[in-house]
C-alpha cells in the first residue's frame, strides 16, 4: 500500500513531456484577406491559436497586435459568432454579400468549413482565407 503514492508518480512524470507539449506550443496559421469583389491584393498575418483552440481567439490576438487587421461579428443565436466586417469592409444582405471562411492546407488544398469562426479549430502553417464574397 506505500508504494501507490510513488508509482502514480512515476506515472505522472511518463505523462508528462507529451501534455506539456501541448500546452506549451502555438500554433502558427496565416490569416489572409481577400476581396474577389474588388481588384486588390490580398494582404497576409501571421498569428498564432493555442493548443486546440478556436479560430476567433487567434482573430482577436491578431487585432490586438497588428492594428492594420480589425473585425466584428455578430452573435446568432444557433450558430455563434458571424464574421461582419474585416477591415471596415461588411457582408450585407441586401448586395447579397459576405465574409466566406476558406482553409488552405499546408497540402494546398483549399477547403470551405462547415463551421464558422467561433467553431473552427485550426491546426499548423493552414492559411485562414477570410474572402469577400457574394452568395
Ligand atoms: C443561407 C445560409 C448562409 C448564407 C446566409 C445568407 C443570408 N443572410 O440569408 C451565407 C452564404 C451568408 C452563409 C454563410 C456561411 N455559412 Co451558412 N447557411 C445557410 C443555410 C443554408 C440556411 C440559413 C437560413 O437561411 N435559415 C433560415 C433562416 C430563417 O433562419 P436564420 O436563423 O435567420 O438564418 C440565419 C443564420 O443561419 C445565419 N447564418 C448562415 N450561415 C451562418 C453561419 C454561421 C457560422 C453563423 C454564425 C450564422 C449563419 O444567416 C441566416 C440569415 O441571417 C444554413 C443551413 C440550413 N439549412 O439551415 C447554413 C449554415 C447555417 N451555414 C453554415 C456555415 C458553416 C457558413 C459559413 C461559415 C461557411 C463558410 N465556410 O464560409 C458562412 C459564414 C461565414 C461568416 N461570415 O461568419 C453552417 C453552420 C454550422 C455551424 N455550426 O457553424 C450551416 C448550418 C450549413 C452547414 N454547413 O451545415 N450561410
């Protein structure tokens, strides 16, 4: 019986290295915006998300650094957070436009979620393809 105390230990020590990885390291993602309404360039982020974590924190993180990069959303009752705006440019529902949310894997394929932003859960070097579009 005084031996369990420190074989949970050794135990815990073995688990160790691999959860502090996971809470130790960022995630590096590009965040680009593109307007395929207008003729301009797309302009490219980097950020970075926590382990696991949610797109629209590294959204937030990126605006709190970076002051050329702001957004708004709203919040649907269903569905969470909708991406409004992206640097002062909004979706609007009368010109049938809005912001579409696109993934470019590091493989080079370009992806269309089917979760927003306060759902999607990026993983390493993808590039967020925020597009202003129509529907
Ligand atoms: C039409 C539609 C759209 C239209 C809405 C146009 C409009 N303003 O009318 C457009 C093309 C803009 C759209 C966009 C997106 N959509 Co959509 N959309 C739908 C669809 C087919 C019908 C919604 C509807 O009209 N319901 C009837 C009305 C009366 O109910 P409502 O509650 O008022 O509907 C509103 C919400 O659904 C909201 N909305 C629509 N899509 C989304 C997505 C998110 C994340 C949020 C928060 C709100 C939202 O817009 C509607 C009108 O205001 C549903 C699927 C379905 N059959 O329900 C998917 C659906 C809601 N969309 C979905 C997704 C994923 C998206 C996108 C993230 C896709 C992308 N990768 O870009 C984007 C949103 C990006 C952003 N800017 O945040 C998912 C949401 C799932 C989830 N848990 O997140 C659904 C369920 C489809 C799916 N994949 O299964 N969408």
């Amino acid at each position: 019986m005084m031996m369990m105390p420190a074989l949970y230990s050794a135990a815990l020590l073995l688990l160790l290295p691999g959860a502090l990885t996971e809470i130790s390291d960022p995630v590096l993602i590009d965040v680009v915006v593109e307007n395929s309404l207008l003729d301009t360039h797309p302009l490219t982020y980097t950020t970075h998300v926590a382990y696991r974590g949610i797109l629209l924190g590294a959204l937030k993180r990126l605006m709190n650094s970076n002051e050329n990069f702001k957004f708004t959303y709203t919040e649907d009752p269903n569905y969470g957070p909708y991406l409004e705006s992206v640097n002062g440019v909004a979706g609007d529902d009368k010109d049938h436009t809005y912001w579409e949310l696109l993934v470019k894997t590091p493989d080079g394929k370009i992806i269309r979620p089917d979760v927003g932003i306060g759902c999607y859960i990026p993983t390493a070097s993808e590039k967020i393809i925020l597009k202003f579009t129509k529907w």
